[in-house]
C-alpha cells in the first residue's frame, strides 16, 4: 500500500539501518493488535516488521514498559486509502510559437524559433 510505505518512509532509522520506532508509534501498533478481528500477523504485515517485534512490544505494554492510548470509549473503524490518481498535465500545442523552460518555481518562455545553444545556455543558467 502506497501510503504504508510513505508514512513507514518518516519513520528515523539507526546507524545500521534499522528502524527507530518511537514508543509513542509502538504503543499505537500494538493498540491495533487489539482490534477485534486484527490479528498480530496483519498489523505486523501492514508496519512492514516481524509478528516477534509486535508481540514483544505487546509483552511490553502489559508489563506496564509501554503506555497504549486511552482507548475508552474510541472505537476502531476500517480505513481504506486509495491511491492517488496522477492529475493529467496539459499536453503541449504542437502549433504553439513558444517554448517553455521550466526550472522549480521559474518558468522562461522563449521563441519557438530560439536556437538550441541559446536555449541550452539557458537551462544551465538555472540549474544552481
């Protein structure tokens, strides 16, 4: 799932790559575990970790080492994140009698009939 990946991107790593998980997002992985109908495998899947590294951080919570959110009174619903649909750019003009160069947030418009070497200066005047 697309924004799985995106959101376990901003999680820190370590300096041996592996994952710096903040006991505030543990405690919040382990509080879906207790969703009836989750299983520790599916959260687990879902977080991209092992179903060890889940039920340790479980052992963790019931002996009082990781605190889960106050889940009185919240009730847990089904989530589905659909992916994006790419908007669809402007297709360029075949007859238009200009030419854009665009560089982030600058744009030069030049002469469709503008030289490549001119235009090749230019684009190198951009890049920093």
């Amino acid at each position: 799932m697309v924004a799985t990946s995106e959101f376990l991107a901003r999680v820190p790593r370590r300096a041996d790559g592996k994952r710096s998980w903040p006991p505030e997002l543990k405690a919040r992985i382990v509080a879906e575990t207790l969703i009836e109908g989750e299983t520790v495998n599916a959260v687990a899947k879902r977080y991209e970790l092992i179903p060890s590294t889940v039920s340790d951080w479980r052992r963790m919570a019931r002996q009082g080492k990781l605190v889960l959110p106050n889940l009185n009174g919240i009730d847990f619903v089904p989530v589905e994140v659909e992916a994006s649909v790419p908007v669809a750019q402007p297709l360029p003009n075949p007859f238009s009698n200009t030419l854009d160069v665009i560089k982030g947030d600058i744009t030069v418009r030049l002469d469709a009939a503008t030289p490549a070497a001119r235009i090749a200066e230019i684009a190198r005047a951009l890049t920093p």
